[in-house]
C-alpha cells in the first residue's frame, strides 16, 4: 500500500509574516495525519520554514534544484544547498518552468537525477495543455515526459521518485480533472512505471495537481492511482490545505 503524500506549492507566493501564520494555522490544526505531508517554498524562506517545522510531521521542499552539483551556475540553488536547510523534496519540472523558462524532459531528468544524488526526492511534474488534450496527444505528451526521466533512472532511482500529473489546463483555473479523466492518466503513467520495472509501479506515488481543493479532493483521491495532491492555490489557506490532508 502507497502511503499518500499531499504536497503544497506555495509558488513564487509568501513573506516572513504571512508564513509564519500559514504554517502555525497548519501545525495547529494537523494533529497526526494519516498520509505524509510537505509544503514546497520559496527559496528564501527555507531557513524560516526549516525552523517553523522542526519537530512536526510536515515536511520541507522546494520549487525547484540545479541540475549541476556546484560552480558557475549564478542564481542556481544545488540539490546540496537544499538539504542542508533540511529539504527532503524537489518539485522538478512543473508546467511553469517548461513553459517560462524553456525547461525541456532532458533538463527535467538532469535536475531528478542531480536531488535523486544528493539525497532528495524530486517531484517530477508532467501534464499536458488544453490544445494537447484537445488534439487527443494527452498520452503521448505525458508518456513522453515520464519515460524522459525513467530513462536517465536506473531501476533503484526509479522507485524513489514522485511523479505529479498537472495537466496544465487544470492549474490554477478552477477546471479540474475530472477523477475518471485523472485516473486514466496516472495508470497510463503507472504502465510506464511497470515497463521500467515492477517495483517502481509498485512503489512510486503519482500525485495528481491542478484546482485540486476541499470540494474535490476526496473524490480524485479515492482512485486507486492517485496517491496524493500537487496543492497550489488551496495550500496558501491553512484551513483549505488541512482540509485535503484530512480528505488523503
Ligand atoms: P493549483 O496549482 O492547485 O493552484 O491549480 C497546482 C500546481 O501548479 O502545482
């Protein structure tokens, strides 16, 4: 059985202040939760986020990770930064890095295999746009962006990733997938898994993103391939956010 994860990306969002309040509203309210939780923050707040959490059951990532170990990369953060303020996750590869800072499946795999060696787990994001999933290429897209990554993976790396199907069309709209639509899509990519080999379809969570909010949750988690949420806009309300805990 996958314990699920429900992961927040707070996205280029926060403050000193309004961080502080948002994690002790979700500290105060989480009590022991039955799946793994962690919130994914701006880069200059991990010290305060890494402090704000020590101790509790939420834990710490980031947005994003280096390809590159160290050197000559100005404004990159290495995988190695990230765990040494306590990081045990990388989002990689989310829609809106491919689409505004011309992230390619290659890059994506690089930055998973780069946290993958330091220690970290990369959330690798997939998904397809509306034209994409209008012109019917909803598998060939997302299967394409799944096996660029199990390919640079040997078979124990690859059951150590977390895979987050966002299609693009969902993010931050308010048009969810529907869980029929969803579920459709992660045992697409759970076949790729099991291609590459049985233990990481076994093992590997495939959490779905995109409008993903207390009104939803419980139905989209209900299906036997979505082990978690990708959480956006909702993981900024400490309410909203624990609300999906509690749905996982
Ligand atoms: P959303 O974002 O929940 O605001 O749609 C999800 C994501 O982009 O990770």
């Amino acid at each position: 059985m996958r314990r699920k994860l429900v992961a927040g990306n707070w996205k280029m969002n926060g403050s000193i202040a309004a961080n502080a309040t948002l994690i002790r509203g979700v500290l105060d309210g989480l009590g022991a939760p039955a799946c793994d939780v962690a919130v994914c923050v701006p880069a200059p707040y991990l010290a305060q986020c890494q402090s704000l959490l020590a101790g509790s059951p939420v834990a710490l990532g980031a947005q994003d990770v280096s390809m590159h170990e160290s050197g000559a990369y100005t404004g990159e953060i290495s995988a190695a930064m990230l765990l040494d303020f306590g990081c045990r996750f990388a989002i990689v590869g989310h829609s809106e890095r491919r689409a505004y800072h011309g992230e390619t499946s290659e890059g994506v795999a690089r930055k998973a295999v780069a946290a993958l060696k330091a220690g970290l787990t990369p959330i690798v994001c997939v998904g397809e746009t509306l034209a994409e999933r209008e012109a019917g290429r909803t598998n060939d897209v997302v299967g394409a962006q799944v096996d660029a990554v199990l390919a640079a993976l040997d078979s124990d790396n690859a059951c150590k990733i977390v895979i987050a199907y966002e299609p693009v069309w969902a993010i931050g709209t308010g048009k969810t997938a529907t869980p029929a639509m969803a579920q459709e899509v992660h045992a697409m990519i759970r076949a790729r898994l099991q291609a590459k080999n049985a233990d990481a379809a076994a093992t590997v969570r495939i959490l779905y993103g995109g409008s993903m909010k207390p009104d939803n949750a419980a139905e989209l988690l209900a299906m036997p391939d979505i082990d978690g949420g990708l959480i956006g806009g909702a993981a900024l309300k400490a309410a909203d956010f624990l609300a999906i805990v509690r749905a996982a």
